[in-house]
C-alpha cells in the first residue's frame, strides 16, 4: 500500500456531496472554481485525482475544511462495512480487510448503500412475524432514527449558520442563566406575544412541556428542574426568533419522508436552542480552559450534564474547534439510546458494549465521574468519561459517555486521572481476544474449537486463525 503521502486523492463522492449541500449544479461550481464543468464532472465520478491546486482552490471558495475533507478512510463507515461482512450471511467469502478499506476511503456511497440495507436486513430479522403476517409491500423497515444520525454525524454534528444566528441572539440576552432565563422569558412576551407558564401536574398530565398555539402559551411542568426549563425555554425562542436559519437547514437536510423531516427539524431547534444557552465562544473558551470539566461546565451555564455533553459534540467551527468526542447515551440494560459518532468510534453500531469497559459501573455511582482509558483489539486507544443522571421522574438513570482518541488526552483533565489501560472490545460477538474471561458469546468471525481434554479460563475457546 502506498504512503498515505503518495496516494492519489480521489474525492468525488465526497466533492459531489458538498457541491449540493451548496445547491450548485456542476456548471455553477465550475465557474466558481475556475475549472471546466467536464473536468469537475472528472473529479465527481473519480475519473481524476485532486491535485493540491485543486484542494485550495476549493477551501479558499468554500471556506472548506480540509482534514473533514480529505480524511483518509471514513473510520466509522470502515469500521460498520468490516462488521457487515462478519456477519454469518456473508462472512464464508472473506473479503479482505484491504478492500473494505478501499470501499469506504473510495466509494464512501456505496458503503452507506451497503449499511442501510444491512440495517433493513437486520430490522427484518427482528420482526419476521410482523413482516409476514403483513406483507412486504408497505411494510417500513428503514428507521428515521437511524437516517438523522447517519444526517448529523456527516455534518460533524455543527451547523456554521445556525450556531453564528444563535449565538448573536445570546448575545442580546445576558450571561448569567438566571438572567438569561428572564431576557428570553421578556423576549418571548414583548416579540412575539407568548407566555411562559410553570403549571401542576395535574395540568399537563403525562406531559413536561406542552405549548398552546391558540393562547400562545408555553407550559412547563413544575416538576422540570431549572435546566431543563431553561432549555425549553430556549427552544421555543430559537422556533420564533431563528426561523429562518432553522428552515434552510432544515431544507438543506432533504430528509426523505414527512416523519423523518419532522425529527430533523427538532434535532435543530434543540441545537439552536443549546447554542443560545451555551454560546459557541464562550463555551468553547470555558470548555478548553477548563479542560473539559463537566462540573465547571454545568455550573456556569446552568444546564444539566447531558446538555453540555451534546454541546462539546457540536464545536467544530474552524479556528476554534473543540476536541473531537463521540457521545453515547446508554440505559442500565446497556442499550445505546443516543449516539453521535464524532471522528471515531469505539463501539460497534450494530452491537452491545464490552462488559469490561469500567463505564458501566457509572450507574453503581450516580452523580459521579468514572473515566477510563481503553484500548481495542485492533491498538486504536481512547479515553473516555461516563457520570449516570437521575432523568425524569420514575425512569431509570441513564449513563453518559463521552470519549475521545487517546492522542487527545492531554487536553482533557480526565486524562491526568486513568492511567490504566483497559483491553476491549467492540462487543463480545464480534471480539477476537482469546484470553478475555468476561465475554458472554464467541465471536461469529472464528470457528468454535472446544476440547475434551483441556477447559481454558476463557469461554468460548475458538480457533485464532
């Protein structure tokens, strides 16, 4: 394999996806570029490498970044696309680990092509009955869930334009979040004629928030903690007052059907309304001050845990990005509830978690940080931190994880605590580590090689080749 120096760039998927996130046809980006329509239809069908003029030219234009940009391998689409051919349906053709590498650095296209059908293959799998007993035609197995963080993992989880409007609304508004609560709460009432009530239980019912559009009112739950309030608050003022950024970003998503655009279209009132509470410069300037100390964090902008944990997800502006991290929202069974993927995962998409990962005792110290740093089969080592919060009323904790590789551990204080590495995995049917005594199954990748004379510690002996 040539040095990641020599190799030709070839770009085109990735060129084709930012000519329409711009809305341009090919002629439009030619002009722009200064290039030929037929040689920019060359790069696009990857017919032609990029040059270094090339590359220039198009961050000078587009204010293009390009490490996003010109990343080698997408890493977590090669890390899906290896877990795919391990699957028991396919595995017998052993595709080499070069070639999924190829696919996903290459034809980053045809790698989403390939996960999404293997994503409806597996809901498939999951509800046979159902699919039967009503009949393939109609029958929806793709998930909108799936399709909005696949949308905001390619956007890096940040969106330029509605973290700049929101951030210059903040502005007008104060610093303090008391004092923000009540500029937004007078803002709402003086603008845009609602008003923002705290009601009983008993008038909400089953619900935390609900807004009347006909008395123009928005009802809280007295039962909301203060950040909580504070957030919707702060949502309902990103709807009214940033309606313009939210909508061409909406629009910019081209999400595929009614249920899925409605979903994008909270994902970005949430954002907007986290980028007001917790402005980009200064959280971003507070965040690598402190190095990443949630307590801190939290403290000053008044929110809760898992709301600054999704704002350190988002800063990637460039001159002043954040250190990559990955989220993972995980309930005491260890399902991942909520994912965002950043530069590098760990954990498998299709799988569990590790059961040595020491994340998990988070929920045996509710309130607490628990960090560890831990590395995978294949030598990729990454730090990571989990606290366990108490959510609403009458649900389980859930466990907050972030984490980032472990080259960026120095700028993070939680670094300076876990000096121990910790062997994992991805999940105990996909790990491949013969001496683990931990795992609950054998991996499906190798074959089963018990014998009758010798047990070994670790269940599940299989063949290492």
């Amino acid at each position: 394999m040539a040095p990641a120096g020599d190799r030709k760039l070839y770009l085109g998927p990735r060129l084709r996806l930012l000519r329409r996130e711009l809305g341009l046809n090919q002629t439009q980006m030619a002009e722009e570029l200064g290039v030929s329509p037929s040689y920019l239809n060359h790069l696009e069908r990857n017919q032609r490498p990029f040059t270094a003029q090339m590359l220039l030219r198009l961050a000078d234009t587009y204010d293009v970044d390009m490490r996003g940009f010109v990343a080698a391998a997408n890493e977590a689409s090669s890390s899906d696309l290896h877990e795919i051919f391990a699957d028991a349906l396919v595995r017998d053709i052993g595709v080499p680990r070069q070639e999924v590498l190829e696919v996903a650095e290459n034809y980053p296209g045809v790698a989403e092509a390939v996960t999404r059908l293997y994503r409806a293959l597996a809901d498939l799998r999951q509800v046979p009955d159902r699919v039967e007993s009503a009949g393939l035609a109609g029958t929806r197995v793709a998930s909108p869930l799936a399709w909005l963080r696949d949308w905001l993992d390619g956007r890096r989880n940040h969106f330029a334009d509605l973290d700049a409007a929101a951030e210059a609304l903040s502005g007008t508004l104060g610093d303090e979040s008391d004092a923000l609560r009540e500029a937004m709460v007078r803002r709402l009432r003086e603008e845009h004629g609602i008003t923002v009530r705290i009601v009983g239980r008993e008038v909400l019912a089953d619900a935390l928030r609900h807004y009347d559009y006909h008395r123009r009112r928005l009802m809280l739950a007295e039962t909301l903690p203060a950040s909580a309030r504070l957030f919707e608050i702060a949502t309902r003022l990103a709807i009214e007052d940033l309606s313009a950024p939210l909508a061409a970003a909406t629009a910019a998503a081209d999400a595929p059907d009614t249920e899925t655009r409605v979903l994008a279209q909270q994902a970005l009132a949430n954002y907007a309304a986290a980028a007001i509470v917790m402005p980009y410069g200064r959280f971003h300037a507070a965040a690598e001050a402190s190095r990443y100390d949630m307590d801190l964090l939290t403290a000053r902008f008044g929110v809760s845990y898992e709301q600054a944990a999704h704002r350190l997800t988002t800063l990637d502006r460039p001159g002043a990005r954040g250190v990559p991290l990955f989220l993972l929202k995980l309930d005491v069974a260890g399902n991942v509830a909520k994912r965002f993927s950043g530069d590098a995962m760990p954990l498998a998409r299709f799988g569990g978690g590790c059961p040595r990962w020491r994340i998990h005792r988070a929920f045996r110290r509710l309130g607490e940080t628990v960090t560890d740093r831990v590395e995978m089969p294949d030598g990729a080592s990454y730090l990571t931190w989990a606290c366990a919060v108490v959510r609403d009323e009458g649900r389980e904790p859930a466990a907050i994880v972030l984490g980032c590789e472990a080259k960026h551990a120095g700028r993070i204080g939680y670094g300076d605590l876990t000096p121990r590495v910790t062997p994992i995995g991805p999940a105990c049917h996909l790990c491949e580590r013969i001496d683990c005594t931990d795992r609950s199954l054998p991996p499906i990748t190798r074959s089963l090689d018990f014998s009758p004379a010798r047990k070994a510690r670790a269940p599940y002996a299989f063949r290492a080749i």
